[in-house]
C-alpha cells in the first residue's frame, strides 16, 4: 500500500567517496526510474528498468554512476568517486508497466538529497 | 537538447484568478503528461493527454495539447493557495529511449 521510498533521506559525503542512494518501489510495478534533479533545474532522465532489466544506460551522467535493481523490487543507485558536480536530488519513480510512448503514470519518491563537499 | 521549455519560469498570481503555463517540445511525441512538485521533492501526476486529443480537462485543470506547433498548455482555473508549486510538463521521446521534463513553471498563488 505504501508509494514509493527512498532512502537515505538526505546524505553528505566528502567528496572522492561513494555513495549508494537506494529506492523500493511500489509492489508490483516492473517499471523504474531515475532522475537527477539540481536545484531549481528541471528533471534529468538518468535510466529506466523494466523489470530488472534497464534496456538502454545511456542517460547515466559518465561511467561513475551506476545503477541495478534486483527481483523486480529495489533498485540502487551507485555513485563512485564523488565530484560536487554531483550534488542534486535523486528521485526515483515507479510505473505498473512500461508501455512504449510514455503514458504510464509514475509515482514519485520523495527524492535523497545529495550533498559532496 | 530534447529538454522542453517552460514559460513563464515563475508566475505569481492572486487567489481566485487563472494561472496558464506552457509547454513547448521539439519532436514528435505520443504523450504528453503534467506534473507538480512541492518543495523540490516529490513530484505527483496530474494529466496525461495524447497526441489524438486537443483537450482534456481533471477538476479545475484544463490541458491543451497542439501538435503542429509542438506545444501544451496547462491552464489552472480559480486558483488557490495551495497550488502554490512548481510546474513541470513530460513526455517519452522514443528515438532517445527517454523521458523530458520541461525545466518548469514556479507557481505562487498570493492568498
């Protein structure tokens, strides 16, 4: 019954570090997806699963970031190497279904506010 | 860049009057949603209308949707206080494999 969440809420990391930002999705929804949000910048489309599989990786911002999701369920989203350049709110979203053009309704986390210093 | 544009960035308004924001994209889509977000987290869905259709319409939110000129608009009438939030149009382009938000229209509705 429960949205979409996110965890951690907020992180702060020094810079250099990694950083593991995870999201559990709504029950039973098989699509999933990721943005990055800077402050008081639209959404930035980082990657979609369906179902545990995620069909095209080229959104990710370079090869430090990566991201998984396993069993249909949680995914996360791994940062390497942190830069400041990174520091944004992550929200993930979930769909039922991933439907071809786009018409599925995503439910929103709350996002994880990243800050690298 | 397949990011929409959004006008006006910010819009504020009394109670009690319309507020309309825009959306303009660059490519064909097949479906163009609306989304709200409150303090810079999570955003909620509004409407989705489709390239077939011109217009839609969910309580007092009035979308519009013309393809030749690759454009929405979303149109809130009798506002409120609490539509105080930022504005954002999205859609699937699907020769990039992605979603695009619009960069978003602040809404502030004075009580």
């Amino acid at each position: 019954g429960a949205g979409v969440s996110q965890s951690p809420s907020n992180k702060v990391t020094e810079k250099g570090k990694d950083v593991e930002l995870r999201c559990d999705p709504i029950s039973g929804h098989t699509a999933l997806y990721w943005y990055r949000q800077r402050l008081g910048q639209g959404l930035e489309f980082l990657i979609y699963f369906q179902g545990n599989s995620a069909p095209d990786k080229s959104g990710l911002p370079s090869d430090r970031f990566s991201a998984e999701r396993t069993g249909e369920s949680v995914s996360t989203l791994t940062i390497q190497r942190t830069q400041q350049e990174d520091s944004a709110v992550y929200l993930c979203a979930s769909s039922l279904v991933w439907s071809s053009g786009g018409a599925d309704t995503q439910y929103f986390g709350p996002g994880t506010r990243l800050t690298v210093l | 860049s397949q990011q929409g544009e959004e006008d006006p960035q910010a819009l504020s308004i009394q109670e009690g009057e319309n507020a309309t924001m825009n959306c303009s994209y660059k490519t064909s889509i097949n479906n163009l949603q609306w989304y709200r977000q409150n303090s810079g987290r999570g955003l909620v869905h509004l409407i989705l209308i489709r390239s077939n259709e011109r217009e839609k319409h969910s309580g007092r939110l009035r979308v519009t949707l013309d393809t030749s000129k690759k454009s929405s608009s979303l149109l809130i009438t009798a506002s409120r206080a609490a539509d105080t939030a930022s504005y954002f149009c999205a859609y699937y382009v699907n020769n990039f494999n992605k979603f695009y938000f619009g960069s978003g229209t602040k809404l502030n509705v004075k009580p």
